[in-house]
C-alpha cells in the first residue's frame, strides 16, 4: 500500500497532544498494593504482533520500524516542526513524529515516537527527553538493546505516575519511544504493547 498522505491540519497536532497533557494531568495515584508486571525487572510477557510501524506504506515515516500489539492504532503527528506549537511538539532536543493510540485496545494512554538529530548519543537525548518533562523525577538509565539496536532505557515518574522510554541512534536520527498512561494502572497494563515495540525496533 502506498504511504498515506494528508493535507495539514495544524489544527489536529493540537488536538492530539492537548489530549495528552490532559492524561497526564489527571494521573491518579495507583492502589498500594498494584504489583510491578513481570516481578521484580518490571518485564512482562510480550505479546503477539498485529501489525507494524514505521516501514512503507505504515501511518508513520520513521527511522525505525517495530511490531505493534493489536488494536493499537497509529496516527503520524500534522507539522510537527511548526513553531507556532513547539511547546507541545518539542520535548527536550525531540520532536514528536507519530502517537500511537491505546483506547481501541482498551487502555487510556499512548505510545508516541519523538526524533532527535541525527549524531546525537541515545542517552544524551533521553536524558535530555526526560529532563524536559516537568515534574519528572527518579530517572534511572539502563543500557539495553531494542531488537538487535544498543539502547538506552529510563525508568521515571512524574507526580506519582510511572513513565517508561527506550532511545536508539540511526544513521537518520535518534528516535525515542515513549510510553506513558493515564496513570501507573494504566500505564502497567500497556508495558506489553511498549516492549513488543522495543524487542521487535529495527533500523530503516
């Protein structure tokens, strides 16, 4: 299939990431007694594949390609390089390239792809990612790989709600998937869908 193009809507990267601020901004604190998945490492088990991102003819032109979970629904993010809307298509040295929708699936949250230039370390733009966020706190880095790709993941929260990404370099850009949720429930739920993401990412 041919990749899908759409005329600009500027309109639509406000409407999309607004909706985001506004998950983030009614985080509720989980159940004490909610359990990390997968025990102690916070792992869980990685479901089968419906579909994939990021090559041709998929909703996103990205440096990367990856498995995604099913019923998760894709959607490339309008002119994300406008200034007019930086402050919500910017995040430290990232921009926001496509946002991954959870709801059809049955979860509250997104999995969005951010791309910082191309030469930038994996952990310098994650740090930085993460440093942009406001209130987060309690990051802690890991060196890992995303499919057969050196990556950098963190681990943090913002409020009292759990957030989670993986950044590796490309020859084209540093790219940075991250998973956040309406709050750590939410959030926890969708860590299967996050990492068939970061099991299956492969370099275009």
């Amino acid at each position: 299939m041919p990749e899908r193009t759409r005329p600009t809507r500027t309109p639509a990267v406000v409407a999309v990431l607004v909706t985001g601020a506004l998950l983030t901004a009614c985080a509720t604190t989980p159940k004490p007694d909610a359990p990390a998945p997968g025990g102690a490492s916070g792992r869980s088990a990685v479901p089968a594949a419906a579909g994939s991102l990021g090559g041709p003819g998929s909703a996103c032109a990205l440096p990367v390609s990856f498995a995604l979970a099913d019923g998760w629904e894709p959607e490339a993010i309008e002119d994300p390089e406008d200034p007019e809307f930086a402050a919500l298509t910017r995040q430290g040295p990232a921009t926001v390239r496509c946002e991954v929708d959870a709801k059809p699936a049955g979860n509250i949250g997104y999995l969005r792809v951010w791309t910082a230039p191309k030469g930038s370390a994996a952990r310098a733009a994650l740090e930085g990612f993460v440093a942009a966020e406001k209130g987060s706190a309690a990051a802690s880095y890991r060196e890992t790989r995303a499919g057969a790709l050196p990556a950098t993941e963190v681990t943090y929260s913002v409020g009292p709600k759990e957030e989670r990404a993986f950044a590796v370099a490309t020859p084209k850009a540093t790219v940075i998937v991250h998973l956040g949720g309406l709050d750590t429930a939410e959030h926890r739920a969708m860590l299967p869908a996050y990492e068939l993401a970061r099991t299956t990412t492969k370099a275009l």
